[in-house]
C-alpha cells in the first residue's frame, strides 16, 4: 500500500470537517455560513483583485487562503466579538492543525504548517494581504446575509481594520463594504422595519423578510 497516499487521502477526509464548522453569520437565504464557505470566497476574493496585488506571489495568496482557517476543523469557529488579546485561540488552533497534520508525509506536513503560522504572524506581503481580505470578507458577509435580530453590525466598522490599512489596494474597498454596514444599521435601527440584504456587499439591497442577528463573526 502507498502509505503517503493513504495519509493525504485520510488528511483530506479529515478536512471535510470544514463544511460542517458553523460560523455566527449567515447567508443571504439566512442559512448558517460554515467556514469552507467562507475560506472559497476567500480564494475567489483573491482572484478577482489579483490585477491590484502587482509583485504579489499569487500561488502563496492562494495556498494561505486555504489553510487559513485549516485547523477550524478540529478546534471549531469563535466569532471575533468572543475573541480576546489573552485567550488561547491561537495556541488550541496550532495543536488542532498539528493533529490534523499528523499522518501527512514530513515535507507536506511542514509546508502548510509553515504557511498557517506565516499567516497567523502577518509575515509576508502575501499573509497581510489575505489576513485583510479575510476581514474585508467577513464584513461582506455580515452585510450581505440574512441574520437575526440584533445582530451587532456596529462591530463591523472597526472589525480588522489595522490589517486593511495595511494593505493599501483593499482600503477603497473597505470604504465600500463599510457603507454597507451602515446602511444595515440604519435598517436594523429602524423601528418595525425588517432588515435589508446588501445583495452585492455594499449597496443596499432588496427588503427581506428577516431581521438582525445577534452575535459576530470572525
């Protein structure tokens, strides 16, 4: 038997278990996003803007969009308003990838290791660049789904911000999708008036049936 090719094939089963990580957003339909989703819209985010990321290594962009949230797999999604500078998040995250890599041959083990901690540190201009279109995604999200009363989109205004200013191709953007949450909450505020959907992230969109929600995302 191919023993690395046993390993990979049981590190990609094991990976599935992204399609069932439920984050605290929603689609536009109100269904609960999982994180694959979000990861997918990452790599698709990364190649609609590659034109603006000139000297960028885009097969980095890519792959780092992809183990980003990797280890999500084992230890599950915190949303960022839960989210403190002194948990453990960090350190529960690096073991869950360490257990989902184990099985994998060394060297292919090593290079996604080695990538989700360039990403985890902001290293490269290739990291910093998906640690800000992962923010900016985020907020399209919150802004775009369906979600339930009293949902904080408040948050979204100063969520990740340092990393897209960091990062000066994102920051017009960022400008656009912080309309959007503006424009979901006056909606939100309005009293009997259910929440509006920004069909494209940033533009009001149709009326929904649905109102806020009540938790954020991360």
């Amino acid at each position: 038997m191919d023993a690395q090719l046993a390993g990979r094939l049981r590190f990609l089963q094991a990976a599935e278990a992204l399609k069932n990580v439920l984050r605290s957003g929603h689609s536009s339909t109100g269904r609960p996003e999982s994180t694959a989703e979000h990861s997918w819209r990452l790599c698709l985010m990364a190649l609609v803007f590659e034109d603006r990321f000139a000297g960028l290594d885009m097969k980095k962009v890519l792959s780092l969009c992809v183990i980003h949230d990797l280890a999500e797999a084992v230890v599950g999604d915190v949303p960022a308003v839960l989210q403190h500078a002194n948990d453990d998040k960090e350190k529960a995250e690096r073991a869950g990838l360490r257990q989902l890599l184990d099985g994998l041959d060394p060297a292919l083990a090593g290079r996604i290791a080695a990538l989700w901690e360039e990403y985890v540190a902001a290293a490269t201009p290739e990291a910093r660049a998906v640690k800000a279109m992962d923010k900016c995604e985020t907020i399209m999200q919150h802004n775009q789904g369906l979600n339930a009363p009293g949902f904080d989109y408040g948050f979204n205004l100063d969520y990740g911000r340092r990393h897209v200013e960091a990062v000066p191709e994102l920051v017009a953007l960022r400008a656009l999708l912080d309309e959007g949450t503006r424009v979901r909450m006056a909606a939100s505020a309005a009293v009997g008036m259910p929440a509006q959907s920004c069909e494209n992230g940033y533009h009001q969109g149709s009326m929904k049936t649905r109102e806020e929600k009540e938790t954020d995302e991360h």
